[in-house]
C-alpha cells in the first residue's frame, strides 16, 4: 500500500448495512485493500438513530454536525473535531439532532468482515 489522502468526493457512500435510515456508509480502504483498517466516511440524515453492538473497535471523528452516542455509562455528545472510540463488544445507539452529522471512520479489523 502507498500513502494517500482522501476527500469526501472519493468516497462512494451508500446505506449503512442492515439500515433502513438515512445513514450511508462509504469505505476508502478495507478489506479489498491488504490492509489491517477500514478507513471511511459516514453521512447521518437529520434525527436519525443507529443501534448495534460494536462487531469492531471503531473510532469515529466528527467533521460537520452533531451527534449523540449513549452506552450502559450514559451518553457523550459530539461536534466537529470530537473523536469517539467505540469499542469491540460495547453496545451504542449513536443519535443526530436536527443538523445531521459528517463523520470519517477508522476501524480495526474490518467492519464489513465482522458483519459478515
């Protein structure tokens, strides 16, 4: 692999696997290329909710709007340049406001493996 830059053009979004919502997902690198990571963007519609339990230790930094991430020790909001761990195993409901949300992703191993 070389070294890269990405912008949110490059990306191919499209909905969040297993979601009906106005979430999209959209990888740069994964699986398909040799690396370790998932690297990508993520796009939240205004209101939106997304539940799950983290198949992947996934770290999520907050480019445009806002969004809400709750788990069994309470609830983290989270703007622009806010970064948010969440780790393999921990069940999370991440929530938009109003706004909606930009997000870029890095996960580790690969989440499109993890749910497959």
């Amino acid at each position: 692999m070389k070294v890269r830059r990405f912008t949110l053009s490059d990306a191919s979004l499209e909905r969040s696997p297993g979601q009906e919502g106005d979430i999209f997902v959209g990888n740069l690198v994964d699986e398909r290329h040799g690396g370790p990571i998932t690297i990508g963007y993520g796009r939240y519609g205004p209101g939106q909710s997304l539940a799950e339990t983290m198949a992947v230790d996934d770290v999520m930094i907050v480019l445009e709007g806002r969004l809400s991430v709750e788990t069994a020790y309470g609830t983290l909001a989270a703007g622009p340049g806010d970064i948010v761990h969440m780790p393999k195993g921990e069940k999370v409901t991440i929530r938009t406001q109003e706004e909606g949300a930009l997000t870029a992703y890095v996960t580790y191993p690969h989440w499109r493996e993890a749910h497959a």
